[in-house]
C-alpha cells in the first residue's frame, strides 16, 4: 500500500474560521484524518510533530516577523503549499486598506503608542509575498465542499481546481433575478464564484468574499455601479474588502482609466 501523503494544517493571522469549515465536516472527518498521514493540526490535535511535508494547508495573512520567519521554514520543508481563505490568499479583511498608509494610525488606534515587545508587526500580507504559493482556495470562510472536492485532489497528486468565473455563473444557473436591476450594489460580476452564489439565492447581494474573479470585468462593472449612483470611494472600499492585496495589485492599471 503506497505511503499516505504527510500533511499539516497551520494558521496565522486571521479568526481561524477555515479550519473551522474543515472540522465541521462532520460527516467527512474520518475520511479527511485518514486520507492522509495528518502531523499537524493545532486546532484538533495535541501532539503536533514538525517534519518535511508534502502538502500544508494555511489559513491567515502574514502580520507579524515571527509569522513571516514560520512561513519561510514551513515552505523549505514542503512539496506544495495551499492557501486556505482571503486571508491567506490575499491579506483578508485586515488588508483593506492596504497601500494607503494608514496602517501605522491604525495600529496605535488599537494598541496605543508603547512599542511591541515579542514580535514585529506589520500591515497584514497575504504568504505569497514573502514565499511561493502551489494553490489558492479562497472564500472567507473557504467552501466546504470546494475543500473536499481539492482535498481529495490533492491527496492523488493532482492540482487545485476551482474555477475562473465569476458568482453571476452560477447565480443565472439558480435563476435568480438579478439585484443590480433593483440597483442593490452587488459585486458577483467580479468575484470568483464557487460558493453556488449563495448571497443572492437569498436575496442578498455578493459582498466579494471569494476575492477578485480572474475572468472578471472591472471596469464594467465600475461603470454600471456608477450610473447606478455608486460613488467611487463606496465601490473601491466594497471591493477592497475582501479582494485585499489582489484587489489592488491586479487592478492597478486598471484603476488608472476608471474614471472617478
Ligand atoms: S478567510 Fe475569513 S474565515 Fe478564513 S481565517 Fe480569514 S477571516 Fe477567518
Ligand atoms: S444578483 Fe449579483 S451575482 Fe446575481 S447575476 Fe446579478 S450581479 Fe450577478
Ligand atoms: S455570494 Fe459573494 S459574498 Fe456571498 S458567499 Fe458567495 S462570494 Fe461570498
């Protein structure tokens, strides 16, 4: 019988809801334990050993020096790296604001002015600005099923498979009536679907927690939220929110010719 793969769940900075998906498989969690030889789990585990790996699943962005230095080790023991949620994929929630400067206000708003002690923080980056990234799955939280599906991927040497279309794919497959013609900002034309566009089958509008779409359109979708009565300062804070650094490293050109 050939070697299960040796795996490793990690998490940094973030609330720690995707593992949380992943332990609420119920159902599944016999399987996912045994699919593969599991070294490390902190949230459902005691004894964690720390070895060479050929999958590690992270969930957070990378805030601090400490965490940055972890990253760095982990990648020089591991086969394939797996981004888990937009925190880790693209800084998550704590990078709306990223590139604007605020970062340094924001911090001592918090924490006040005396320095840190045990560690280095920083504005909140997703792992692949300090290593190389295999896979992204993001969502905040990540798709249940989505996981599974990758997982099980994974598992037989195989690559992540999620896939490039925005929510409004799967939205028209559910037959919704769209929330844009009741001018309700919704930002499914830009965001990666896989969710089974679960917001606006209840009526509620895609709030972008898949990140940025690779097959979106950016500048359409500005344009139409702007005759629609949207300010540019409401659409980009929307769209900023859970796209983080992606967001605004992929529409940088972009952004440009979008007229405010
Ligand atoms: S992506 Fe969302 S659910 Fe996952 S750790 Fe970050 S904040 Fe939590
Ligand atoms: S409701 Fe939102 S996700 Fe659905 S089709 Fe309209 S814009 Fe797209
Ligand atoms: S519809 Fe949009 S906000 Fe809702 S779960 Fe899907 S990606 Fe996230």
């Amino acid at each position: 019988m050939p070697e299960k793969p040796k795996a490793g769940f990690y998490n940094l900075s973030g609330c720690s809801g995707c593992l949380l998906t992943i332990l609420n498989c119920e159902d599944q969690i016999l399987d996912i334990f045994n699919g593969a030889n599991i070294v490390s789990f902190l949230m459902a585990n005691s004894a964690n050993i720390e070895k060479d790996l050929d999958i590690a699943f992270i969930d957070g962005s990378v805030t601090t020096d400490e965490q940055e230095e972890f990253v760095k080790e982990l990648r020089a023991r591991t086969k394939k790296i797996v981004c888990l949620g937009v925190c880790s994929c693209y800084g998550g929630v704590q990078a709306m604001e990223y590139e604007k400067n605020t970062w340094s206000a924001r911090f001592k708003k918090v924490y006040g002015t005396k320095p840190p002690t045990i560690t280095k923080p920083f504005e909140s980056r997703p792992v692949d600005a300090f290593v190389p990234v295999d896979y992204y799955l993001p969502g905040c939280p990540i798709d249940a099923n989505q996981f599974l599906y990758n997982y099980a991927r994974l598992l037989r040497g195989l690559p992540v498979d999620i896939p490039k279309t925005p929510v409004c794919l799967e939205c028209k497959w559910r037959e919704n009536e769209c929330l844009l013609l009741k001018n309700i900002m919704c930002l499914g034309p830009v965001t990666a679907t896989g969710c089974n566009a679960r917001c606006p089958s209840v009526n509620l509008p895609c709030v972008g927690c898949f990140g940025p779409a690779d097959e979106g359109n950016l500048t359409s979708e500005f344009n139409l939220l702007k005759e629609k009565g949207f300010s540019f300062p409401e659409i980009e804070r929307k769209l900023r929110m859970f796209g983080g650094v992606k967001f605004v490293n992929k529409f940088k050109t972009m952004w440009k010719k979008v007229k405010k």
